[in-house]
C-alpha cells in the first residue's frame, strides 16, 4: 500500500509539532512513532527526509558524549523552531 505524497506531507507536519513541543528536548524515534502511531520504519524514513531540509538535526550521542550504535534522538532544529514560534503567535 502507497501511501500520497500530501499524506506524508501532513505526518511530516505532525512530527514537527511534536518536536516542536519538546523543545529543546530531543526525542527517540521510537517515541516520535508511539507518540503519532506510526510504524518506526516509516517514522524514520520521514525523520531522514527532514534532516536533509535542514528542519530537524539528529542527535548521535548520549548526555555523557558516547555514540548511540542502533538509536537516534530527534530534535527541531533552531531555524524551525524560530520558524514555529513566528507563526504561533498569530
């Protein structure tokens, strides 16, 4: 099953607000795709499709500087977010 362009489009819109509403607080993808029910591949397909827009930055090290081997944490990244906090004051 395919799933439309505007479809990914709108769930793309929901993983922004999402990251938007943790901010600064970066999420894992398996939270991101709990969080919107969402399968993780799909979530993470997505996620990668952000990151080369520059609209989320993706986080590969723990608080304490050791590189996650199978995870990611996601966060909004500062354009965006100045972005989101521009257009929710109107």
């Amino acid at each position: 099953m395919q799933i439309s362009d505007a479809k990914k489009e709108k769930i793309s819109e929901q993983i922004l607000a999402l990251l938007y509403s943790n901010f600064p607080k970066s999420l894992f993808t398996s939270k991101i795709a709990k969080e919107i029910a969402r399968d993780e591949e799909f979530v993470k397909s997505l996620l990668n499709t952000l990151k080369k827009k520059s609209l989320i930055n993706e986080v590969k090290k723990n608080s304490k500087g050791i590189s996650y081997l199978k995870r990611a944490r996601w966060k909004l990244g500062d354009e965006a977010y100045l972005a989101y906090k521009e257009y929710q004051k109107f």
